[in-house]
C-alpha cells in the first residue's frame, strides 16, 4: 500500500508541474528543487529533535514498568483493549504503554503522547510474526492515534486569541464533536475490517462510563471563559506528567530498584529509535513536499470549488479547505494554511472558524503513519493507511457539518 501511495504521489506531482510549466509557471521546477532538499533536512531535525524527548520518555517507562504504576494503568483498561485487539495476549505490557498514550492524546499532551506511542508500538512489535508487516492490533493503535479525541484543544485557542478572536474558545464544542466523530468512525472501519464485534458488554460497559465521564468534563470546561479553559489545562497537563514522572521514580526507589541503572537502559532504546525513524520520515516528507511544491494541492481545490459551484451548493466553506487537504500531510503546513485563512477573511468569520475546527478536529495521519511503523521497521502497513484516511474524512465532514450548524 505503502509503495503504491509514494509512487502515485510522485506521478501526481510530474503532472501537476507539467501542467504549470505548460501554463508558464518556470518557478515551480526551482520550488520542487527546494522542497525536495528541504524535506531531507526536515526528516534529519525531527528525527533528531526526538532524540531527547524519546531517551527521557523510554528511560521513564522502563521505572515505571519495573515500579509497577504501568502495571496499573494496563489493569484499568486490559478489558477493553483485549476485545479490540484479541491477539494482544492479556497481561502483556502493551496494554500499560497504549493505555498511557491514548490517555495523553486525549488530554492533549503532545510532549508525551508521541513517546509514550512509539514505546507502545514497539511493545506490540515484540508480538509481530512478520516484523515487515503491520499487524491488526498495530493498525487499529496507528488509526485510534491518527483520530484520536483531544478534549481540550488549547493551541487552536491560542492561535485563535493570537489573532483577535472575539472568544477564542467558541469553537471547543464543534472540534469535540468533530473529533469524535472522527474517532468513532476509525473505530467502526477498522472494526469492520478486521472483524471484531464492538457489541458486547465489556465494551459498551466501558463506552458508557468513558462518555459519561467525558461528558462530565464538557459540562465544566463550557462554563469557564477561553483563559480559564486554557489554566484548567495547563495544571491539569503539568501536574498529570510530573505526577507520573515522580510516581515512576519514587514507587521503583520504594521497591529498591536500581532506577538510576533502569533509566539509562530504557534512554538507550530511545536513542537508537529516534536514528532509525530518519529514512522513513525522509521518504514520507519528500514525497508530500514534492506533492506541496508542484501545486498539485491547489489544483485539487480549484476542482473541488467548480465542482460544489456546478451543483450549486453552498461554497462557503471552499476558502477553509486549504487547511483540511494540508492536516493529513503536514501539521504545520495546515497550521499555516489556517493562520492564512483567519488572516484573509477573519478570525470570526465562517471560513476562520471553519479552518480553526479543521485543524483541531484532524490528525497528520501520513506523518503519524511514517514514525509509528518506521519505528518498528513496517514496511507494509496493509489497511492501515485506508482506514486512516477514512477517519480523516469523517472528520473533515464532521467539522463542515457542525461548522454549519453553529454559524451557518
């Protein structure tokens, strides 16, 4: 799948750039040049820049899992995990390191959430008879990270007050929405992919307590104003990390165990990690960055645009698409995407509003794809991708409907 995807990224590219030069555009053969070296840079800083964020966090969860605090988290929802992935043995530690992450997606804890799925991934790779290929429960972690529901979107907020937003945290209830739609969807594709039964009493059982708690938090955070909002989530992020940090520690020192010695073993894994994920991210980010520079991206939105106009449809939300082609290629490329649209037609208007929900309802999900199976050496991710983009599709239809709904 993988190699059909890079291929026809290519293919697209060589036609779009055609299609420039035969209008007159010499510029984009120097712009394609650019992207391509700028994207070999940019695979060699991420990939180093994880190096220490992934020492630290792989050395953490080597005490933590020795302490025995893993041990707990994987107790908490061992049920749940075990019917979505059968082939996961219970008792394994797999169950504590995506329990970990999945807590800190949701949460919004992006300096944990990436380590802690890397250490995950890498705890279901020890299951992988085929290392080359993706296994069901790798996909269904892969597809849960790329939708994954983040209940407190404070960077939209941020950029959103940046640029004079009225009230910079309208739009929570739209991205919850959104995102959840996105997650559902995920879900029930992989689901019906590899066949497992989402009706049974384990599951809904915990779908039910999971809401209600989940409900239980929007109905505070949607009382508070956008700087209280962004408060409750800094001390609430802060203190949930230093709590698991100093839970690790001090609990490994109580059992006696050498945590000094743990951690610069598990820091180890870390290191080599962050080097091998270079020429996977290198080949992905070359890809869309030649796929960006040959305007192939713009040339989709022209089509969508006399598309929705031929049917006479509301075209509203056309100038708010940028940023939608952009999320599942590049996160600061839709960042930037959004910024732009905010700038040009206003932070409050629909388009700024719309753009805004996009890009805190969706996920990278090339860029997810590329570090969680390159970590691990996958080279063929099977139905993963497919099911990856599904999510981002429902997401992006999830954030125009409700978009509408709110503001149209």
């Amino acid at each position: 799948m993988l190699n059909r995807v890079w291929l026809l990224f290519f293919i697209i590219a060589a036609l779009s750039i055609s299609i420039q030069l035969v209008n007159g555009n010499v510029d984009v053969l120097s712009e394609s040049v650019t992207a391509l070296f700028a994207s070999a840079k940019l695979a060699a800083d991420i990939s180093l820049g994880l190096i220490g964020v992934l020492a630290l966090w792989m050395g953490l969860m080597q005490v933590g899992e020795k302490a025995g605090v893993v041990g707990l988290f994987a107790r908490i929802f061992e049920p749940l995990l075990s019917k979505l992935m059968p082939e996961v043995p219970r008792g394994h530690v797999a169950y504590g390191s995506i329990s970990m992450n999945l807590t800190a997606n949701m949460l919004g804890l992006d300096n944990a959430a990436t380590p802690l799925g890397l250490k995950a991934m890498h705890d279901l790779q020890s299951l992988n008879p085929v290392k080359s290929v993706a296994t069901n429960a790798q996909i269904l972690f892969l597809v849960l990270n790329t939708s994954s529901v983040t209940l407190v979107p404070v960077t939209v907020f941020l950029y959103r007050a940046q640029q004079g937003a009225a009230n910079p945290a309208d739009i929570f209830l739209p991205i919850l929405l959104a995102t959840s739609v996105s997650t559902i969807v995920g879900l029930l594709v992989v689901a019906l992919v590899q066949r497992i039964s989402l009706i049974n009493s384990v599951i809904l059982a915990y779908a039910a307590t999971i809401m209600s708690v989940f409900m239980a938090g929007v109905a505070y955070l949607v009382t508070l104003s956008a700087e209280a909002i962004g408060q409750v989530s800094m001390v609430l992020g802060n203190g949930i990390l230093l709590l698991l940090i100093l839970s690790f520690i001090l609990v490994a020192g109580y059992r006696k165990i050498a945590v000094y010695d743990e951690f610069v073993d598990g820091a180890k894994q870390g290191f080599s990690q962050a080097i091998q994920l270079i020429p996977y991210l290198l080949a992905m980010l070359l890809a869309i960055g030649f796929l960006r520079a040959s305007g192939a991206l713009d040339y989709a939105l022209q089509l969508l645009a006399s598309g929705v106009s031929a049917l006479g449809a509301d075209t509203r939300f056309i100038d708010a698409m940028p940023t939608a082609f952009m999320k599942p290629f590049s996160g600061s490329g839709a960042r930037a995407m959004m910024l732009e649209t905010m700038s040009h037609h206003g932070v409050d208007s629909f388009a700024g509003r719309l753009a805004a929900i996009l890009q805190g309802s969706t996920e990278t999900t090339f860029y997810v794809l590329a570090v969680y199976f390159g970590s691990v050496g996958i080279r063929n991710g099977r139905h993963a991708l497919g099911c990856g983009l599904a999510a981002d599709f429902a997401g992006i239809s999830a954030a125009i409907g409700v978009c509408y709904w709110f503001y149209g």
